[in-house]
C-alpha cells in the first residue's frame, strides 16, 4: 500500500477544505455578535468580508435593487432573525433611532424624582479636595 501523501485520489492543499469540504462550513450563514445573520454573498457590492445581513437581502429582492446605504432596515417586532418580509420596515438612520427612542422619553414627574434623589444623596456626602466624594457620618 502506498503512503497517504503519495496517493492520487486524496486532495491535498486548501481546496480539500474550502467552503463544503470544510468541516466548520456552515452553508454560507452565520449569526454575528450582534445577533444579526449573515449570508455569504461575495460579490455583493455592500459585502462587509463576504458577508451581507439577511434582512437586507430580503428587502433588496423585494424592491428589486440593492439597498443604498444610507438606508436601513428596521425589524418591527425586534427580533433580529426574524427576516420575514412582513417584519421589515424601511427607513433612514435618523428615523430608526427615532423609532427605538420612542417612549424612552422621561416625563416631568420622573426627572423629579431623579432630581430629589440626587439632592437626598450628595446630602449624605461630602466633597473631598481630590474631587471625590466622602460619606458624612
């Protein structure tokens, strides 16, 4: 029997292990560190490495064009690997901030409350001369 190296039907070098002949290979999808899934598109013309989030994808085969980038698509029950067509909503950066402040706002009555607390608690301490604060006893 022949030594392994010297065998033909064996592919050697890093053919054997791109893309499905890689054990790690997972179809071309994974889940970033922010939650989001991306999908290997190389020659995407927004491919971040390769990769270009799913949810833009969806919304770019429903409008029939790639998504500028100043566009941004808004997941309206936010959750991030839900990429139904009917979850996405289209927006501009300044509106989908907008979207997920709303109702974060604190009212009058809150900022009083955050007011007398922050009035009981410095009370309660004294200024040292290095700028940090020492309890009074």
């Amino acid at each position: 029997m022949a030594l392994a190296s010297q065998r033909k039907e064996i592919k050697w070098g890093n053919s054997a292990r791109e893309g499905k002949g890689n054990p790690n290979f997972s179809g071309g999808k994974y889940m970033d560190d922010k939650g989001y899934i991306r999908v290997l598109r190389p020659k995407h013309p927004y491919a971040n490495r390769g990769y270009v989030y799913e949810h833009r994808l969806v919304m770019e085969a429903y409008l029939g064009r790639y998504l500028e980038p100043w566009e941004t698509v808004h997941h309206i029950n936010e959750i991030k690997i839900d990429n139904r067509l009917d979850n996405f909503f289209l927006t501009t950066p300044d509106e989908h901030s907008a979207i997920h402040r709303e109702g974060k706002k604190k009212t009058h009555s809150q900022k009083n409350i955050l007011r007398t607390a922050m009035k009981k608690s410095s009370r309660k301490r004294k200024r040292i001369s290095d700028g940090t604060y020492a309890k009074n006893e």
